[in-house]
C-alpha cells in the first residue's frame, strides 16, 4: 500500500551564503501493508519527523519515490481523505477559535455527508475515542492534553482513512494517559482496519501498538524488525537503544 523506495532528503545549512547541504535521509527503503502498524524509532536528529513530512507529502524527497496505492503521494489527489496524521503538538493542531464540533466538521465535509448525516458521524466519532456528547461545544482551551490528542485522533479518523502518520503523537503525555491513548489506537485500528505509521522515540511505546519496528540512525536505516523478535536485534546501535529501556 504505502511503498517508500530509495528517498533521499538533504537541506541547506544554516549561512546566508553556506552552499553547503546536509544530509538528512540516505536512500531509505521500506512498505507498509494494509492494517498494519511500522513504528519508525530513531533518538532526535535521526531523521524520522523528516520521513514523516515525506510520507505525509508536505515536503518532497530529493530523490527516490514515495507512492501510496500505486500514486505518488505529493499528489493532492492521491492522499486527499486516504491518509491522515496526528502530531505531537496536539495544541497548535486545533484551531484555539474552533470548539470541538467545528474541528470535528472540517474533515467530515470531505466525506460528501448531509449535515444529519455530519451531526450523527461527530456523535459517532466522540463516543469512539471516549469523549462524551457534552464536549462538542468546548474549545480547546477548556481541554486537558489528552482530551484535546483524543480529537486530534477523531479528526484523523473523521474521513476513515486508510493510514494514519503519528507522529510522536503520545510524546506530550503523561505516562498514564499515553497508555489511554494507546490502546485507544490499537481499538480503532482493529475497528477501521486502518495501518499506521508510528514515529516515535519511545521503543516501548512501539512495541506496545506496532508489529515491526524500523530503526533509524543518522539518517539511515540500521534494521527492521518484528516487534517479536526486538530482543534479538543485530546492530550495535539497536541493541544499545534497546538497553535503554525495559521491554
């Protein structure tokens, strides 16, 4: 379905005058089928938040191609209502003037819905990511953090979508509600048979909700893995961030 082949990405140094670029990504290779879950892991400058303006179309590779059901995603059309994100800074993801029910009714207008059929779909939406019918007049302000990520998620799921990028979308969290959160996640994957593509730094979030894991470094891919088989990594550097953490 989402099928990325040798993309390469590099920006200007900072420098008025600096020709010089740097290396941001380095012939990157991978699929994503449909209904599964990749988690993309790297520590911060490992080039994955990049990957994932790629995959989301809003920046283009140097070089290489990224296609998502055969069509290149920087087409409009290709992505448009099919693949949807959630990022890490859930605040300035929701319009501060919009209440709960005006976030909720952008995406839906996509769908082509009679505004019965727009009031129903939000009714729907809040009741799946635990949010009762009262919070269709609140403004995001009135929201804690993870009330406000859980929108976020009905708005990516509003046009039921094919993938999802989340991108460090449970980073900003306090650690009880990232698990809410998470299994929230694994719920609607199961229920929208939608595949993710999960950016994180957190391996132990990853192998919570994934089924592989893509370890990034500096730019590159140092290995894939089923979530299974973490524990038998190959690389150095994998086997070092997995001795980070307590899986």
């Amino acid at each position: 379905m989402l099928s990325v082949d040798r993309v390469e990405k590099s920006y200007k140094k900072a420098g008025m005058f600096s020709r010089e670029r740097q290396r941001v990504l380095r012939s990157i290779s991978f699929a994503c089928g449909p209904g599964e879950c990749l988690g993309i892991i790297g520590e911060s400058g490992s080039g994955k938040s990049t990957l994932g303006r790629l995959l989301l179309g809003i920046e283009k590779p140097d070089r290489g191609t990224i296609t998502f059901d055969g069509r290149r995603v920087d087409e409009r059309r290709a992505r448009r209502g099919k693949i949807s994100a959630v990022f890490q800074d859930y605040t300035a993801s929701i319009n501060p003037f919009y209440t709960v029910e005006q976030a909720l009714l952008e995406p839906l207008k996509l769908r082509g819905l009679s505004r019965r059929e727009r009031h129903s779909a939000i009714d729907l939406l809040l009741h799946q990511v635990g949010l009762d019918l009262s919070y269709r007049g609140k403004y995001p302000h009135e929201l804690s953090g993870g009330e406000v990520q859980r929108v976020c998620i009905a708005r990516a799921v509003a046009t039921e979508p094919k993938l999802i990028v989340l991108d460090e979308a449970v980073s900003s969290l306090d650690g009880s509600v990232q698990l809410q959160v998470l299994e929230l996640l694994r719920s609607l994957r199961q229920l929208y048979g939608m595949s993710y593509i999960f950016i994180t730094h957190d391996i132990r979030a990853a192998a919570y909700i994934c089924d592989r894991v893509m370890i990034l470094r500096s730019g590159q891919i140092e290995e894939i893995v089923a979530v299974e088989q973490l524990k038998d990594v190959q690389s150095a550097y994998a086997r070092k961030l997995l001795e980070m953490v307590v899986l």
